[in-house]
C-alpha cells in the first residue's frame, strides 16, 4: 500500500523494491573493534577505536532466484534498499522460517568490510 507522508520532510517510510523478494524489514548496525589502556590506577586512559564493519540483517518473502531470491552464505549481497558507502556486502547466515498461516520467509544476516571492494 502506497503511504502519504504528512509532516517532517525527510521521514522514509517503507523499503525499496528488491529484485527477487519483498524487503519486510532491514537493520544496519555499525561497529568498531576498540583496544583500551589504563593508567596504574586502573582507570582508562585512552582507546582505540579500529577496523569498523556494518552488520546488515533483514527478512524477506522470496519471489525469485536472482537478487535477494539468490542469496546464501558466503556470497556478494547488492541491496537496492542499502548501499554501504565503502566496500562489499557479504551473506554470512541465512535462516528460512516456514508457517502454517503465513508466508515462507527468510532471514538473513551479513556484514560490510569497507576496505574490500570486490566480490
């Protein structure tokens, strides 16, 4: 169902159109790996914040093999509804979840390593 966005201009509502499936629902998480010092009374001194990956998860209803219908661990996932502003996107776990009064679903979850640009 298409919405009417009334207020705030800016608001998202919804997710774009995926090739191969309908998007319920996307999460992307960023994070950094971190080494703390502390001075010789215990207290922190100082931190390093490193390595920083985004951790991408979402559910979907599969209509296709191609896109996000093809998706499986260890493969290159394209989102038309993300797209990362440095590196590639990598599946590392899918989960299917079947009802028996609704739709068949899939889960998934995979992460962004900025620096590897390649699939």
């Amino acid at each position: 169902m298409a919405a009417t966005i009334k207020g705030t201009a800016g608001l998202v509502f919804g997710t774009t159109t995926e090739t191969g499936g309908f998007l319920h629902n996307l999460e992307i998480q960023n994070k950094t790996e971190k080494a703390e010092v502390r001075n010789e009374s215990g207290e922190f001194a100082g931190v390093a914040m490193y390595n920083r990956t985004e951790e991408i998860s979402g559910e979907a209803v599969l209509t296709g093999s191609s896109g996000l219908g093809g998706i499986a661990p260890a493969t290159a996932l394209t989102l038309s509804s993300y797209s990362p502003s440095a590196g590639s996107i990598f599946v590392d776990e899918v989960t299917t979840k079947y009802s028996n009064t609704g739709w068949k679903t899939t889960s998934f979850k995979a992460f962004c390593y900025p620096l590897i640009t390649s699939s």
